[in-house]
DNA sequence: CCTTGTTTCATAACAACGTTACGAAACAAG
DNA sequence: CTTGTTTCGTAACGTTGTTATGAAACAAGG
C-alpha cells in the first residue's frame, strides 16, 4: 500500500483557479504586467503551484493561449450557421471582446516575447470552423476551386490582419476601423467568388 | 564662453551604432532575448548610454522600430512602379527578409510585450506608397470608388495577416504559405476591382 | 501517543533584468 | 596645481523567473 503523506493541495481544480486568473490579469494589465507572483497570489497559494502544474511562465501563458483558441473556435461555431461573412464578422466581435487575449495569442507568438505558441491541434480545431465553410461552399459552386486550405489560410490571414492592425493602433490614427473591416469583407467574397 | 569639461562620448554617433547594434541583436537572438547589457557591451559603451541617448529601452526599441518602418517604405517605394501586385509581393519579400524586425514592429505593439509603438507619422510615412498606388488605381478607373484610406488599410491588413501568420507559424503545419499568399493577392486584386 | 518516514509545498535564496544614484574621470579656467 | 563643472562608467536597488531548502502534514509502527 501507498504511503500517504502531506494531503495534496496542487490539483486538477487548482489548475483550473490558476488558468482563470491568469486569463483575467492578462485581461486586466496586458501580458506583459502578469508576474508568477501576482498569479499565485490571486490564487492564493505560492509561485510553485505554477511550476508543479505547468512547468512555468511559458507553460502557463500556452495553456491560457490554448483555451483562449477553444473559446474562439466556440465562437466560430456558433456563428457557423451564417456562412463565411457571419463567421468574418465572428471574429472581428471576439477579438474586441477579448482584445488583451488575443493581443497575446497571436503576438505573442508574433513577436517571441514568450514561449507561447498555441498547440498545433489547438489552432487547428480553431480553424475548422472556417475550413468547412470554404468547403461547403466550394462544394456549392460559391467559391472559387482553389485547395481548400489555400483558400482557407488566404482568407483567416486577411481578417486577421485587419483586426490585428486595429488592436495594435497601427495605421492612420483617425482610420475608420469598422468602415474598413465591413469593405474588406465584401472584398473578400467578390475576390473569391466563383 | 562656455565652460567645457569632460568631452562628450555619448554623441549622435554613438547613437547610431546603438541602433545598428540593437537592430542586430533582434535580427539575431529575438527581440525577447535583447538586453540593455548586451546592447552596450555590443557598442562598447555602458547602459547609461541608452539612458542619455534615447531615456531607455522602451525609447530605443521604439527608434529601432521607426527605423524598420523608414526601411520598409524604402522598400515600397521601390516596387511603386509595378503597381498594387508588386507591392504586395515587395511586402512580403521584406517582411520575410528581416523577420525579427517584423515581429518586433507589429508583434511588440500587438502584443503590448513593449512600449514600443512606432511613431505615428513614421508608420503613416511607410504607408504612403500603397495610398498613392491606390488613389492612381482608382483614377484609372480600375480600382472601386470607397474612400482611399479604406481601401488602403483594409488592403494592408489583408496583405499583413497573412505575412504575420506565416511568421507566427500559426495555422496548419504543412501550409504553403508562398501559394496561400499568392492566392490571396489575386483575390484581393478581383475583390478590390472595378 | 510519540516517533519515524515520506511526500508536498511555501519560503527564501539566486541570477538576471531595467533603472537610478553615486562618484570618479576629464578637461577649462584661474 | 587647484578648483569647478560636466560627463559617464560602476555599483546599488527593486523586481522578475526560477531553483533549492526545509518545514508542514499525514500514515505506519512501536
């Protein structure tokens, strides 16, 4: 028989407290300002908990980065019933709702300032949304015949850019953000229409 | 007169070398990875230089960005005479040529890792190419009639999200990126038209 | 009930970073 | 040579991620 010791404090609900309250000081202050520290101590327990459970910084800031990718990915199916603008405008709404997180999620990554890049099949789920719409519409004879994924990454790289430049204020400082996300997306489809 | 005393080592000069330096830095290790320290032992100076000469890191990262954003619209203004499409092909072709400069110009700010937002009339400087190319499309009559500046921005993003994915290496893991972004500027050229 | 043994985790130490404060270095003037 | 002033390299400080240490917590055996 096993030999029980000190009870275990360090567990799978523990995990769960410090992922919500990372994703809330990422919320708050940015990626930037989030410290081990103010983690553990919102969580109320020590900096270890964050390396018994994850392994440290990079680890957890993954793990916030992997669920902020399955809550977009929600989001996107939600949205699947639309077809491709509904799922164009999807996106834009989830990113200023979440605009610290994604901001983290795609750069963070962009720039290397962590070790945070999503897992692969993370990412990828996230995207499927979109790859069965580009199919099926396809399949419709709405879109052009290129290969899926082509098409696909072609058009999540052009929403994204768009509103990766609108969260970084890069650009014209009286740009009309919304004008410009709206035309882009007509642009999007007359550029891929059959 | 002017009382002089011990001469000035922290000129412009050596303010220059402290750009290269960093530049390079970033290029080499990541902008993660670039420590004051290592900036001024690169330039054979202390850190007190950084302070003296731009007020910090934040200031000189900022420099190093305007800086890339000054090379970047060189670049652009090169590839002016092909047109839209070639300027989309020379926006790549940089980006993918001083990949860490990149991400650290549109990363950094995204993800807010560092102060280090470009100047505004700098990133609005770099632009001017594509507005130019633009408003001459759509005197041509080739290019549809929305604001200028809609159409220039919402092109950039286009055109930029696909770059930043590609460096981010997120999306699918066997992507053909060359392809996507190929596909994509087509699309954006038959979405944009008259 | 106390001792022993083992596991678990909070505290404290460590190294590295950006930043600031200090004082030596360097030269003009008297 | 001394004094005065400016300049900048060195060293100190506070904070960060990470690692090491030892106390806390409980089961088993006497």
């Amino acid at each position: 028989m096993r030999l029980m010791a000190r009870p275990v404090v360090h567990t799978d609900s523990l995990r769960q407290e410090l992922l919500v309250v990372t994703a809330d000081l990422v919320d708050r202050d940015g990626p930037a300002r989030v410290t081990l520290r103010d983690v553990a101590a919102a969580a109320r327990t020590s900096t270890t908990a964050v390396y018994s459970l994850f392994g440290g910084k990079s680890q957890l800031l993954t793990a916030v980065v992997d669920d902020g990718f399955r809550s977009f990915r929600d989001s996107q199916l939600a949205a699947s019933p639309g077809g491709l603008q509904s799922l164009g405008v999807a996106y834009r709404d989830w990113a200023l709702q979440h605009t610290s997180l994604y901001r983290l999620m795609f750069g963070g990554a962009l720039a290397g300032y962590v070790d945070c890049q999503p897992s692969p099949e993370v990412a990828a789920d996230a995207m499927e949304p979109l790859l069965d719409a580009v199919a099926s519409a396809q399949a419709a004879g709405n879109l052009l015949e290129a290969p899926t994924e082509v098409v696909a990454v072609a058009i999540w790289g052009q929403v994204h850019g768009l509103v990766s430049l609108e969260l970084a204020q890069v650009g014209p400082p009286d740009a009309d953000w919304a004008a410009a996300y709206g035309a882009a997306l007509d642009a999007v489809a007359r550029g891929w229409a059959a």
